[in-house]
C-alpha cells in the first residue's frame, strides 16, 4: 500500500485546528499563507510533495 503525502491538505488542517484553539491567530494564518502562496506562484514552484 502506498502512502502519499501533500503539504497543502496538511497545513490546512494545522491552520484550522490552530484557528479553533486560539481564534486572534486568524489574521496571521490568512496573511502568512497568502505570502506563501504568492511567493510559490511569483517563483513557479508547487506545494505538493512528490
């Protein structure tokens, strides 16, 4: 059986459970992932891991 693993689902899910726990994270999590998001698409680079 093969396991594989993307690194988007998983910091999703990293980010909604640290938004349930400690909700003032909300404006940090949405602005660090729009940096990163805007960073892999200006580099040309993928989120997933192979």
């Amino acid at each position: 059986m093969n396991l594989t693993f993307s690194l988007t689902p998983l910091l999703a899910l990293v980010a909604g459970l640290l938004i349930l726990v400690v909700p003032r994270l909300l404006s940090y999590i949405v602005a660090l992932y729009l940096i990163v998001i805007g960073l892999v698409g200006l580099l040309g680079g993928s989120l997933g891991i192979r």
